[in-house]
C-alpha cells in the first residue's frame, strides 16, 4: 500500500532528487513500513494507521515548522527480505531522513543499515537488543545507535509483568513457589524477552519451566496446553499476538489448564479479548499509553488525528505517540543545523520526561539518551473482563522498573 501525503510535497521530492541531499528542505522524506496483510497483521492494521494519520494530519497543519513530509507507507507483509529491499529502494531513490518501522525480524535485520546510513528508525518492535546504542552491554546483540521506540521493550514489559505476578501471587496467600512459563513461537518477537525476562523472573523467586512453542499461526494447541497443565505453571507469559492468542487461550480452557495469562503489549486489546469471549475473563496484559475512553487532555488531538470518535485500540494510539516524537526530534533538528538523520537522533536526546506536545496524558514520559535507549521503564497493567458478552478493561498495576546497566540492551 502507497500513501503519497501531497502533490506539492511530491513535487517538492523531486527537486531535492534533482539537486541532491544538501538542497534547501523544501520537503523531506519519511519512510513507513507496516504489516496490514502479514503474519502480524492482526494488531499490525490497527498500529499502522495511528502512524499514518498521524503523519497525515502533521502535514495538514505545516509540516515540520513549514517542511512537507513527503511520505510512502507500504504493507511489506511481515517479509524481512521485502522490508530490507524496500528500505534500500528508499535510501537510494528517495533521501530518506528517517523511518517509521515495524517488525521485530525487519527492525533487527537493519540495524546496521540503519546505522552505517544515520538513519533514525521509530519501529513498532520493542526488542531489548534495540535500546543499546553504544553496544557497551556484552549481553547485547549489536550496537543500535539509530534505533528508537515508544514504550517499554519487551524485556522490561515482561519483567514488569513478573513483577505483578510475584505480587499477585502473595496477594492470594498462596504458599510455595509460583511457576512461571514462556509460550510463544521460535521466532525473534517472541524470543526476544524469553532469557531476560526469565533471569528476572528466577530473582524474584519464581520456578522459571522450560519455554513451550506456540505457532504465530492460529491452531489447535491442545497439547501445549497440556503441557502447561501438567507442568503445574501459575503464570504464562504470552508472547505471540492476536489469533494464535485467541487459539492459545480457548485451547487451555477446553482442557481444563488453570493458569493466568500475562501478554505483550501486543497480545492484549478489546478486539483480542472479544475474539476469545468468556474464555479471556481475567487476561492480563501490558500496554504503554492511555485508551480511548480515558478522560485526559491529550486524548482531544488523538481523536482529532483519527478522524471521527470510533473506538481506536491502544496500538492506533501508541502509534500516535511514536510519530510524534519524531515529529519533535525533527523539529528540534531543522532548529539545530537542518533535518539530517544525524540532528533528528540527536533531537531525541535534547529533552527529559518528554511528552509531545497535545499528547499530555496519552503518551507516558520518556527520555532517550546517546547511551541508554531505554526510553521508559514503566509498564502500565491492564487485565480484560468479560461476562455476559460485555467486555472491561481495567488498570491494575503501574510498574516503574529501576534502570539497570545489566538490563541494557538486553
């Protein structure tokens, strides 16, 4: 899917073409991966169009301080070999300043792209092996010094929700050691929190069980869920997203597998727990921004970006909140020397417990610097109700993390 924002930015793209990098900023250009017909589909058409209307309604009210974005938002289908094509296509033809990505396997697989060309990328993966620009942790994969993102990683987001668990569990008055278990596919988004979160969960006291494979890919997961049921796991971290969720969940339940089920800050929505019906009655889940419904301030430029008071997810928000902060750093760069991708890195570290302007409320305060890209440590909690087919989502827990050099990267 192509989205050209305007023909004067268009028209605009071509002179810079033409004359080259250094010519005045009469528009730049923003790439915009997203996945609406891939394996991550499910939440990625709901993540994918709070990044694009949002670029489209910051170039409907000037730009960056007067510069068009020029942008293209194309469906790569959750292929890494078709977001590294793309992104090349992009940094040759185009003079990219900056990127709004996706995927944990694409996000990964670029890295050094990225940081060999200064090309700052926002993605929608929240893989710990990101948030290390300098690569001093011997833990992380690969120095990541022009990758950001907007929320916790999925590191932190399971350790917070580990957390949760240790304190839920003596909240019960249970007695004796709580198991705690990994399900999710062998991939690198669901891999990616899988040693961390389990070294955290070990401190905090919890048997940690050896990792049970679920397909991303819906299906019949009964003998998982046996698995699980015979393991005598308390506490299961989802780590995959949407249908194969949904299958997990109901799988467990038709077999009689008594557990709590604590998911990424992408397995967890209204649309997720209405797909699972009654069988999702007490789901938790991490999530990284305010909900629609919330009564805060910035929720009136959310609801102006989206267009019309439909109900969005907290994914069409968070995406928000991701191209804002872009949007500020590449505000701060054209004030400080002009928008390379250089400065626009740099405008992400010019400010602390940063929110976005008219997002007050909605985005949670971050703060990015050149050594640590951590950009928060809180995890908000929610857990899902559902009875009689009407669906709740309450706040149970806000959990603020310590920064830990161990933990970087990683």
């Amino acid at each position: 899917m192509k989205n050209v924002l305007t023909a004067t930015a268009c028209a605009a793209l071509l002179a810079t073409a033409l004359s080259g990098p250094a010519a005045a900023e009469d528009s730049v250009f923003v790439g915009h991966l997203e996945d609406i017909t891939g394996a991550t589909g499910f939440v990625g058409k709901l993540y994918g169009p709070g990044v694009a209307d949002a670029l489209k309604y910051i170039n409907e009210h000037g730009g960056i301080d007067g510069t068009p974005l020029e942008v293209e938002s194309v469906d790569y289908a959750y292929e890494v070999p078709r977001a590294i094509s793309q992104y090349k296509q992009w940094t040759s033809r185009n003079h990219m300043v900056a990127m709004q990505g996706w995927g944990t396997g694409d996000t990964e697989a670029l890295i050094s792209f990225v940081a060999k060309d200064k090309i700052p990328v926002w993605s929608a993966s929240y893989s710990g092996h990101l948030t290390d620009p300098t690569g001093k942790n011997p833990k992380t994969k690969k120095p990541a010094p022009y990758n950001f993102f907007y929320g916790p990683s999925y590191s932190d987001g399971c350790r917070a929700l580990a957390q949760w668990a240790a304190e839920d569990w003596k909240a019960m008055g249970k007695e004796g050691v709580p198991k705690f278990i990994h399900a999710g596919d062998n991939h690198p988004y669901p891999n990616a929190p899988k040693e961390a979160c389990a070294e955290y969960a070990t401190e905090l006291g919890f048997e940690v069980l050896p990792p049970v494979v679920v397909s991303l890919k819906p299906g019949d997961f009964k003998a998982q869920c046996l698995t699980i049921k015979e393991s005598g796991a308390n506490y299961v971290y989802v780590a995959n997203l949407g249908p194969s969720v949904v299958s997990l969940v109901k799988s467990c339940k038709t077999v009689g597998t008594d557990v709590k089920f604590m998911a990424n800050i992408w397995g967890g929505d209204r649309n997720t727990l209405e797909a699972m019906g009654e069988d999702g009655d007490g789901y938790v889940f991490v999530a990284a921004n305010a909900f629609w419904t919330d009564d805060v301030p910035g929720m009136k430029l959310v609801k102006e970006i989206a267009g019309d008071d439909q109900y969005r997810t907290h994914h069409y928000i968070r995406g928000i909140c991701s191209a804002y902060y872009m949007k500020e750093a590449m505000e701060w760069a054209k004030a400080n020397g002009g928008m390379t991708g250089e400065n626009i890195r740099n405008g992400m570290y010019a400010k602390t417990d940063w929110v976005p302007k008219g997002l007050e409320g909605v985005c949670i305060p971050s703060t990015w610097t050149a050594e640590d890209h951590r950009g928060m440590l809180t995890a908000n909690i929610y857990q899902g109700h559902v009875k009689d087919g009407e669906i709740s989502i309450e706040k149970i827990a806000e959990t603020t993390l310590p920064r830990r050099d161990d933990w970087l990267g990683y």
